[in-house]
C-alpha cells in the first residue's frame, strides 16, 4: 500500500476583501470570539499563531468556524505548516477596502 504523501486536509480557501460586501465584514466582526481572535493577531507577528494558540472558549469544531467565517470575510489568511495551520490578519488589504473599520474594533469602540 502507498504512504499517503498529502496533508490529511485542504488548504484552506480565501476570499480577497475586495469581494466582500460590507454586512459580511460587519457580520464577521459582530461575534466576541472572532474580535478576539482578531485583536490577538492584530498584536502578533504574521504567521506566527496557530489556530490551537489562542485563548477563547469554544471548542476546536467552533474555532474552526470562526477562523472560516474571518476568512470568508477577507479578514484572516492561513496556511499550513506542517501540522500546525498558522494565520495572519489581512490588514493591510482589509483596511484599504475598509478604511477604518479594523481600528474601531481593535480599540474597542
């Protein structure tokens, strides 16, 4: 029988913020898990937090959610390395499409 060489899931799928519509961006950012999520790695290198690494309380199926609907709306990138799945805030991009949403969620208004 051949080894399996392939990673036991799928790369993850994003959707650029320049093709998110606003209410899926407000939506996105409208759950105190996901500002969480996204104010942790507002303050953390880039690619340098695994999905496992972050402190809320939800369980790994829920996490998982989160982190497919931020990329859904172009707020979150993530990638494999090796069987850790790292992520980075878009911000760059995210804020160019919507200027100064992140800021307001980031300071907590």
């Amino acid at each position: 029988m051949a080894q399996r060489t392939a990673s036991h899931r799928a790369a993850p799928e994003h959707t650029h913020p320049d093709d998110v519509p606003l209410l899926t961006a407000l939506a996105a950012l409208a759950d105190p898990v996901r500002i969480t999520l996204v104010r942790e790695l507002a303050g953390s290198p880039e690619w340098s937090r695994a999905c496992g690494s972050f402190d809320v309380p939800v369980g790994k199926a829920a996490l998982s959610h989160h982190f497919a609907v931020l990329r859904g709306a172009g707020l979150v990138e993530q990638r494999d390395e090796g069987p850790k799945r790292v992520n980075r805030l878009r911000r760059a991009e995210f804020d160019t499409r919507f200027p100064g949403l992140l800021d307001l969620v980031l300071r907590g208004v």
